[in-house]
C-alpha cells in the first residue's frame, strides 16, 4: 500500500525525496511514516520502473536524492484508484485481534495483566491524538483546505481508539466477574470521542 501513496504523492510532476514525501504525507494524513520504509519504497520503486531519480536543484543536500514519477508509474497508480472499495475495506485480523483472540487460553492473571497494559496504553495514544488534533485544529484555522483529510483520519483515528477502549473495559470486566456472565454485550455504534470517555473514567478505572 506505501508504493501507491509514494506514486501519489509525486504526481504532481514535481520531484520530492524521501523526507519531503514523508512529511507531505503527514500533512495530509496525521501519520508518521517510518522514513527507513519510505526509503526502502523509493529503491524497489525505483528498481520496478515506476519512479525515477531526477536531478537535484543547486544547493540542494545531495544525499537526499529527488524522484519523479514515470508513465509506467502514473499507470499503476491510476490501476489501483480505479480498483473497488472493497479491496480497501476488507482486511485481515491486525496484530492485536490475533493477540486477543488467544487471550481466552491464558490463565486470568495473565489475561487480566495484558489487558490493565493494554489499556494504558490506548489511553496514552488517546492524548497523544488530542494534542495532535489541537495542532491540526490551529493550522486549518490559517486555511482550511477545500476537504481537510488530515483532520477528518484523525477524527476517524479517535474513533476507532474509542471503540478499542470501551471493548477492553468490557473485557475487564467480564474477567472481573469470573467469565459468569450470561451474555457478552453486542458492539453498539460509536458515539463518543476518547476525549468525551475521559470525563466519564480514568485509565486505572477497572
């Protein structure tokens, strides 16, 4: 998927490094790319034929090598716009539902442990994204662009941190009361923000 978001970044003919599409990609989305795989993209991109190296302005850091985009490259990308949503929204189990869906075997202490862990640790990314979100919010008030993406994943980022917080408190709980209950609560649709759950509890709240 990284290869399509590189192409699309230089389709705009206009030349950038590894850096700068890193950065224009935060711009956009709110992420941080690790700049080692952006790298590794541009080689195996490079080596494909879909880019390649173009020549650096004067004065400019010649170890920060620019690329553009080529015609087989522009194809490509047009390739993968045109493929269904589908492809997009249909994906495999992430590392942490594989991680959960064995957390059934372990004895309580442990699955209790992973769990109290594990919910510091969305409660922590939770106001990491906040502050994120306040600095997107002061920028768009400089110029909001015609459709703000980078504001719109955030949200959707928050969203989806919200529902992981609320499922693991009702994992917690479940385990809290001897796996006893009769029925196990169906996923309701999320309407809350990490910052709205934050006024109704605190993260050692069990």
């Amino acid at each position: 998927m990284l290869r399509y978001v590189v192409l699309a970044l230089l389709a705009d003919g206009n030349p950038a490094h590894g850096y700068a599409l890193m950065k224009a990609y935060r711009e956009r989305s709110g992420v941080r790319l690790s700049i080692g795989n952006v790298y590794r993209e541009l080689s195996r991109l490079a080596g494909e034929g879909l880019i390649a190296a173009a020549t650096n302005p004067p004065g400019a850091d010649p170890r920060r090598v620019p690329y553009r985009i080529t015609d087989n490259g522009r194809e490509a990308l047009a390739g993968w716009l045109a493929a269904p949503v589908r492809t997009l929204t249909f994906t495999t189990a992430d590392p942490l539902s594989h991680r959960l869906a064995i957390l059934g075997d372990l004895d309580a202490v442990r699955a209790g442990e992973f769990l109290n862990e594990l919910h510091t640790e969305l409660w922590e990314q939770g106001k990491t994204l906040e502050r994120e979100r306040a600095i997107a919010s002061q920028r768009e008030k400089h110029g909001v662009p015609a459709l703000p993406t980078r504001m719109f994943l955030l949200c959707r980022r928050a969203k989806h941190l919200a529902t992981d917080i609320e499922m693991v408190d009702e994992m917690r709980a479940h385990l809290a009361a001897g796996g006893k209950r009769s029925a196990v609560k169906a996923p309701s649709a999320v309407s809350e923000s990490v910052p709205q759950r934050r006024a109704k509890q605190r993260p050692g709240a069990r």
